[in-house]
C-alpha cells in the first residue's frame, strides 16, 4: 500500500503544480493543449516505444485487456439500453453518450497510472493501440454516416492510423516480437525523451483543470450523469467481477484491470461532440466530472485492493 501512496502522491502532487500554475499566470489556462500536444507528439511515443522494445512478447498477452474490453462492452450496451428506453435519442446522440461512458483517457492519465500505480506499462500499450486503432475508427465512421459532418471517413482513418502513439506502439511491438535487441545508442535518447511524458501528461492536465465548471447550463445531465455514472462506477465494478469471480485472475491482474476500467472519458470525446456538433455539452459535463471523481475512485480501489 506504501507504493500506491507514493504512486497517488506523484500524481496529485504534478496535476496540483499544473491547476497551480494556471491559477497563479505562471502559465495560460490556453497553454495545457500546447503542452499536451508536445506530450502526445513527442514524449509518449518514445516512452511507449523504448518501454516495448524491451517488453518479452509474451508479457503484452494477458487477460487483463480482454477484462477491459469485455467491461467496456457490456457498459456500452447498458448506456443503450438505457438511452433507448429513457432518452430516446438518435444514433448519433446515443453514440456520444456510450463513448462517454467508456472511452478511456489512456494518454492523459491512464500512461501516468500505468507507470506509477500498476507499475507496468505492458498491460496499457496493448488497450491503447486497441482504443486507437479499431474503437475509435468506428465511433467516428458511426458519427461521420450519421451526421454527414466532420472530415471523409478515409480521412479519418487515415489520420487515426497515422497517430504517432499507435506507430510507436506498432514499432515497439514489431521489435519485441521479433526478439531484436537494440543497441544503447538508440534506446536512451528514446528513454531520456520519454521520461518526460509522465510528468508534462499530468502537468497539462492539471492546466486544463483551471476555470472548469461543474455542469454546463446547456448540457443534458440525464445523459451526462448516466454516463458519469456508468464510467466511474459500473464499469470497475464489472471490471472486478469480470477478473476476479468469472476468470479468478491473481491479485495483480485483478488490480490492474479495476484500476484501468476505473480511467476518465478521454479529453478527445469533446473534441469529436464538437466536431459533430452532438451531445456537446453532455459530453463536456462527462469529462470534466469523470476526470476530477477518477483520481479519488482509483486512490480507494488501491486501498481496497492492494490491502
């Protein structure tokens, strides 16, 4: 439990110094999007890569990402059944409030969790590439048909396959599969950038937590506060049931599966609610919320689980 404290400490101590720094003008609340940008760019793919490169292969094959996935789906087909019942909205609608309520944030705060409180990145790598490379195509494919708003469906996945956190995770796979051991010379300056992505993550992040407010007037909080809902609690909770009492993972597996299932609706959701001009309020509603409740929810699932 020790570990989890300083692991929780680490964290909130980075995203105070961010929230801090906005407050005070040592930097502009406009500044965490360039921060982060510089992160996703540059930081985290060297991260992602030079931790890969020298992962065994067999390490990235675990049940801990089924758990998630499985999690994930069975949250989405609740939020439906929900919406479809009770909301009554579109597709396109629908489609913002089942990403909102299970899209996780694996770059902002789920690549910081991953290194400090699971303590092991092999578990986060392959949920991103799987997020990045087949959820999200799919959900804008979905809203790009249901909207005929945004760029071309080509286009977007031209650009989502070209990320440059799914390239780094590709390369880093392809080297740990092949068993290719990389000399010195290329792996710590890989290492040396990455080291950097952790701490700038948080402390953008913790920018762009300034000047928030809790609950837009224009929101729809029926769907905002479904989906906070079925994020922050359902989904580790089925997470949990799923790891421990169908598939009896080890304590490990189990922890790490609630605690990624536990992340906050990714950041980007906004971006594509905005594009799409869906749901666009709820959707900031549930980012905002999911990522201030997600920080204390994973502080007492460690208590509990690491006890």
């Amino acid at each position: 439990m020790g570990g989890v404290l300083v692991a929780f400490a680490i964290i909130g101590l980075a995203i105070a110094v961010g929230y801090l720094s906005a407050k005070f003008r040592l930097v502009s609340a406009e500044h965490g999007p360039i921060l982060n940008k510089v992160a996703f760019y540059v930081f985290s793919p060297a991260l992602l890569f030079s931790v890969l490169a020298q992962t065994s292969a067999e390490k990235l094959v675990s049940p801990v990402l089924g758990v998630v996935i499985a999690a994930s789906f069975l949250t989405a087909v609740t939020f439906v059944v929900i919406s479809r019942f009770f909301f009554r909205r579109g597709v396109a609608a629908t489609t913002m409030g089942l990403v909102g309520s299970t899209y996780l944030n694996s770059n902002n705060i789920g690549l910081p969790v991953s290194v400090f409180v699971i303590g092991d990145i092999s578990f986060f790598a392959p949920l991103l590439m799987i997020q990045l490379v087949l959820f999200l195509p799919i959900i804008l494919i979905v809203m790009q048909l249901s909207t005929n708003k945004g760029d071309s469906v080509w286009k977007t996945l031209g650009s989502t396959l070209l990320n440059p956190l799914i390239l780094a995770t590709v390369a880093g796979l392809v080297v740990s599969l092949c068993g290719l051991a990389l000399p010195d010379v290329v792996l710590r300056p890989l290492e040396t950038l990455g080291a950097a992505a952790v701490p700038l993550l948080l402390f953008s992040y913790g920018v762009s937590l300034f000047g928030q407010a809790l609950f837009h007037k224009h929101g729809d909080r029926a769907v905002s506060i479904t989906a906070i809902v079925l994020k922050s609690i359902f989904m580790p909770a089925v997470a949990f049931v799923i790891s421990f009492f169908v598939l009896d993972l080890d304590s490990h597996e189990v922890f790490a599966a609630v605690i990624l299932a536990s992340l906050p609706t990714a950041q980007n959701i906004f971006t594509y609610a905005s594009v799409y001009k869906t749901e666009v309020y709820a959707v900031r509603d549930i980012v905002f919320v999911t990522t201030i409740v997600s920080l204390p929810i994973m502080f007492l699932l460690a208590a509990l689980l690491a006890a």
